[in-house]
C-alpha cells in the first residue's frame, strides 16, 4: 500500500484501522513519517508491519488472516503485491470467508487476474474488472508492464 493509499483511507471518518506492510525497514519508517505529517490521528490509525505479507506467518512474513480476526467489519484491503497476490489470498482465507471484506487488487498478469477472480468467486465475492482509464492511451503509468487492471471484489 502506498503512503498516499494509507493517508487516504486513513483520512476517511468511518475507517478505524489501516493495516500495512512494508518488508524494507527504512521504506516502513519513511512511510510512518509520511502518515505522521498529517497528523497524530492519522498516525493512531494505521499500524505498518514490517514484514512481507503472504500465506505464512514466520519472522519476516505475516498473513492477513494473522492480523486481522478481530478487526471490526468492513474491511477494506487494497492490494497491489507485484505477483504474489494469490499467496496473499491464501494467507487471508478465513479473514475472506468470515465476510463483510471489500477487496480492491492490482493484477499484472491475465493469469493471475484469472486466478483470483476464480479463488474470490468460489467464496461468493461478486468480481468486476476495472480497465485502465482512457487517458492511459496517451499519459503512460510510467512502467512497462503489458497487463496493469484493478479488480474489485465484494462479498454478495
């Protein structure tokens, strides 16, 4: 999640908690300077893990279903991973089936958009593909990468 998506959601009045994850300590430090220039309310909200975030839970990884059972519903998770979004998936399985969770995911490649359209749809998340804006046509992203869409999930 980048510092601007954990400012926005925790700007938000009804979001309570902002979870992340950022495995390089000085990204997670600069990040948590970043959220404290807007203020120490922001600050209370979001708690950053330094750790990756996956299907396990060891000294340098951690899973969503580990850090959020308690976590009031709704729940919105942002995901944007680079290709390991299945493994994230995985680590938030019960998080997922226990419902009331918005999934918002970045997806790189048309197998792995595949791959969790069919993972959330088989736990009863309805799935909408979002293509890139018209204007990416001429004001690139900035990277390379020949599929970039967004999917959005939400529990039916």
């Amino acid at each position: 999640m980048t510092a601007g998506t954990r400012t926005y959601f925790a700007s938000l009045p009804n979001i309570r908690f902002v979870a992340a994850f950022e495995p390089d300590a000085q990204l997670a430090a600069q990040a948590m300077e970043n959220v404290k220039l807007n203020g120490e309310a922001f600050a209370k909200k979001v708690q950053l893990f330094n750790k990756f975030v996956g299907n396990k839970d060891d000294a340098s990884w951690c899973s969503i279903d580990k850090v959020a059972p308690d976590i009031a519903r709704p729940i919105v998770v942002k995901l944007d991973v680079d290709g390991g979004e299945m493994d994230v998936l995985q680590g938030a399985e019960q998080t997922l089936r226990r419902g009331g969770v918005n999934m918002v995911i970045e997806t790189h490649t048309p197998e792995l958009e595949h791959d969790c359209k069919a993972f959330l749809e088989a736990m009863g998340y309805q799935t909408r593909i979002i293509n890139q804006g018209w204007y990416r046509s001429f004001i690139r992203d900035g990277r390379q990468i020949a599929h970039n869409r967004w999917m959005v999930a939400i529990k039916a």
